[in-house]
C-alpha cells in the first residue's frame, strides 16, 4: 500500500481529480498497485500560508496593488 498526502492551496475539483489521477499513475509506475493507493489532499487556506512572515493573499494583494 501507498499513501501521497500533499498540502495544496485552493484547486477546483477538476484540478484535483487531475492531481489525483496524476500522483497515483506515478507511484502505479514503481510498483505500486493501483487500487492500493491512496492521495489524501489537504487544501490548505492561502490566509494560513505564509512565506516569510507574508501570507500568500497578502502577497497576491500586494502585486494587485502595485
């Protein structure tokens, strides 16, 4: 069995199902079998993401701004 738990920022369910489909076909390539594995994503708030003491919105409102 193989488990993949990546931290992501916010993703439509398109976009997910895609990371999820792509995360298992690597790990299905060395050997793991498909059906025994799993991709938990944690979406995690670009308010509770920081870089440097700066939140990603923050960051995004900055550049909006300048």
């Amino acid at each position: 069995m193989a488990i993949i738990r990546a931290e992501i920022g916010k993703r439509d369910q398109e976009t997910k199902n895609a990371i999820i489909a792509e995360l298992t076909d690597v790990l299905v390539k060395y050997g793991s079998p498909r059906e025994n594995t799993h991709v938990l994503l944690y979406e995690v708030s670009y308010d509770n993401w920081a870089k440097g003491g700066v939140t990603y919105n923050e960051r995004k409102r900055a550049q909006e701004s300048s």
